[in-house]
C-alpha cells in the first residue's frame, strides 16, 4: 500500500531534525520502500511517499523523528488504481 506522510519541523527543533538527519540519514527499516522525499526551502516541512504493507515497519520508520517533528501519514493510491476502482463499481 502507498503511503504519503506530511511532516511539520517545529522552528526550535529544526537544528536538532537537520543534524539527526546528516548524522543518521532517513533509512528505510526492512519492509518499507520509500519511492520519495522532500524537504521545503524553509526546512520546516517534508513530504514523502512511501509503500508498505507493515503497520509495525511504518512505525519503525517515523518514530526515531517524533520527539522532534508531528507526522501526518495517510494511505493513498494513484490515478490509474482510482479508475479502476471506480470502473469495477459501475
């Protein structure tokens, strides 16, 4: 399943969130897949795309950051998954 996940840096962690960041990276733990991730010219918001099937693999991605930083992760599907979807309820 994708996953996007909408990330908010509080101005007095950002510091703290950029040196996590160059010292650790952004490592995708074994059932995770992460197709994608940016980071806004303010350094206070990030979006990332994401596939898993593993409830417990997405938690073991985001939780070394959220002492630092408030995540909002929502499943999703493309455009084509949305057709078809739609086609088979006809």
């Amino acid at each position: 399943m994708l996953f996007v996940c909408y990330v908010t840096i509080d101005p007095e962690a950002r510091d703290e969130s950029l040196a996590r960041f160059m010292e650790h990276g952004v490592a995708g733990p074994s059932g995770v897949k992460l197709h994608g991730a940016w980071i806004s010219l303010t350094q206070q918001e990030t979006w990332s795309i994401f596939e898993s099937d593993s409830a417990e693999a997405i938690m073991a991605l985001f939780e070394p950051w959220t002492d630092l930083n408030v995540h909002q992760i929502a499943p999703v599907m493309d455009f084509d998954g949305l057709k078809k979807f739609l086609e088979a309820r006809s």
